[in-house]
C-alpha cells in the first residue's frame, strides 16, 4: 500500500479552543514530543489576533522554546500580513491562509466575506518566503449557512491554487459531513486541482471522519490533518467537537496496509499528554 502523511495539527487546531489559558511551557513540551514521533510537519502556531483567539497568543513563545527536529517543518496559520510578519519573526518554516466555503462560517470566523478573506491572502502568497498552505472551511455543511455547494468548495480551492498554495486542506469544520457528501465534493474538487495538492481535514463530531478518510483516500489523497488526543474544534463554529485522533487515524492506516512512518508509542503518550492539557470542565 502507499505512503500517507499525517499533518499534526494538535498543538494549534487541538489546544486553540480551549477555555482555561494553556502554559507556554507545557505546549512547547507537547511540540517536542511530538517532533520525535516522526511527522514531517506539525502546525503549532496561530497568529491570529489574541482578541478573537487568546489561547493562541503565546505562539511566537511557542515557536522560540520548541527545540527543532531536522526534517521537521513547523507550521503557523496567518489570517493576515500582520500575522505573515509575525510568522516570519518567529521563524515558522511554512505558514497556512484559511478560507471558507461558506458566507456564514467566513463571517464568523474572519469577520470578511470569502473574496474580502482571499484578497488579503494574494499579498501573503506574494511576500511569503516560505511554503504557503491553504484551507477552505465548512467543505460540507456550515453552522451557519447549512449544506454547502461542492462547486463553492472547488471554487476557493481552486482560487488558492492559482495564488500558488502548495496544498489545499478541505476542512470539515463541525465534523458533520458525510461519505457521500465527501465524495460528491471530492469529484468536484479533483476536476481543479490534482489529489496530490488536496489534504483532508476531518472533526470528528459525528463518528464519521475514518470513513470519510476513506472516501479520500479513494479519490487519490494521501495527507490527512489529525489531533493528538482527538482535542479541537473552533470557537467560531459552534458544535465542532475534537479533531479526528492522530491516534485513530494512524491505527486505521496502519491496518489497511499504509505506511506512515510514526511511532505510534510515541503519538499514543503525545495524546495523553494533550489530554491532560484540557480544562477540567471539558475533560470526559
Ligand atoms: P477584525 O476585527 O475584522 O480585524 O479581525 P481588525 O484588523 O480590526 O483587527 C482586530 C484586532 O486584532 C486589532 O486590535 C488588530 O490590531 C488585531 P485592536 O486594535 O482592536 O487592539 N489584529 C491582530 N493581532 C495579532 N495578529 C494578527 C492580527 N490581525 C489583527 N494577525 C481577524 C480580523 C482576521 C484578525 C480576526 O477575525 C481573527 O483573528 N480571526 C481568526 C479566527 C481564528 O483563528 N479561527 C480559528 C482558526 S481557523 C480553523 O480553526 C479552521 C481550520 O482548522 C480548518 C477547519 O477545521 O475547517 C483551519
Ligand atoms: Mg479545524
């Protein structure tokens, strides 16, 4: 079977919902286990504005204490140039543009419309130094808008192609969508952009995303976005619940045969540690 790659998305999609403030020093640690466990890119940063996210607001800290494994790229999302020169001061090796496919979710989580968010990413592309990826939200349904258009989705994917993202992430941001809704996305998203640029990224709210892991995977995709310990969800999108587990994406590869290249030992004690970084109210 073939190689798949799991994008560890934990330290910033996994922790940025969080309620009580997380200390510096105890991300940096989750980040430096993980750079052992074998990823090859691992996002652990947001510079978004502290106002909108304050668990984020520690990021360029974040990005100074981690100790740095060679081959390992660390990846910050940036709404904005502010955010690209805060990125860049830290020294982030690849940062990350966010759209939506929705006119609702983008309101909500970016407060522009979905052209007003990707005129602003058009300078980042332009003045990144580093690799530029991008996401589109709300790929399936939207908390705010209901189902969404595949041909919405392959518009902004096909948008942040063109201003040179190296790969699109297809989020499902409240974890609802279905294998079917997967695939019909997927047919109209593979007609603009080849497989090998696209990356899944499932919240598992519904007990659906190894399914639609699978759907993907049918359709050519080999990079999916997971959470160690399942943690995440975005203040701006009621109701999503945890990313999809880093834990149970790498067994269900791992069973069908696919190489990963991590130690799962190693991802498994990562999950308990960002498990433990919940607050209290929230653990189950
Ligand atoms: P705004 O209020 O429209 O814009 O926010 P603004 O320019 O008026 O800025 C508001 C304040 O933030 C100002 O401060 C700015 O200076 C400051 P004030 O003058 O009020 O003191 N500011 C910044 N501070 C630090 N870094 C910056 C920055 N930019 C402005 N880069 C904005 C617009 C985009 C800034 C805001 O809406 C925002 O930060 N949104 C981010 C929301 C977010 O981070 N959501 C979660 C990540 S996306 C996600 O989780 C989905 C994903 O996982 C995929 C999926 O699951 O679908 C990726
Ligand atoms: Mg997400």
């Amino acid at each position: 079977m073939s190689a798949v790659e799991i994008f560890e998305v934990g330290p910033r999609d996994g922790l940025q919902n969080e309620k009580a403030q997380i200390a510096t020093a105890d991300k940096i640690a989750l980040v430096d286990l993980l750079s052992t466990a074998g990823f090859k890119r691992i996002e652990v940063a947001s510079f978004v504005s502290p106002k909108w996210v304050p668990q984020m607001a520690d990021s360029a800290e974040v990005l100074a204490g981690i100790t740095r494994a060679n081959g390992v790229s660390y990846a910050a999302l940036t709404p904005n140039m502010r955010g690209l020169e805060a990125a860049i001061a830290a020294k982030a090796d690849e940062v990350a543009v966010f759209a939506s496919a929705s006119e609702g979710f983008s309101k909500a989580n970016v407060n522009a419309t979905i052209e007003e968010s990707l005129a602003r990413f058009v300078p980042i592309l332009d003045a990144a130094p580093m690799p530029v990826r991008g996401y589109v939200s709300c790929i399936a349904e939207c908390p705010y808008d209901g189902p969404t258009d595949p041909a919405d989705v392959a518009r902004v994917v096909a948008q942040l192609r063109a201003m040179g993202c190296y790969e699109i992430s297809l989020g499902d941001t409240i974890g609802r969508a279905t294998p079917e809704q997967i695939d019909v996305m997927l047919k109209a998203v593979t007609d603009v952009c080849p497989p090998t640029q696209l990356a899944g990224h499932f919240h598992d709210t519904s007990g659906r995303a190894l399914l639609n892991i699978d759907v993907a995977l049918s359709h050519g995709l080999r990079v999916f976005d997971a959470a160690v310990g399942g943690l995440g969800g975005c203040p701006y999108a009621p109701g999503a619940a945890g990313n999809v587990a880093t834990e149970a994406v790498l067994a269900h590869l791992d069973a069908a045969g696919h190489r990963t290249g991590l130690d799962a030992k190693i991802v498994a004690q990562a999950g308990e540690m960002a498990r433990a970084m919940r607050s209290p109210k929230e653990t189950t």
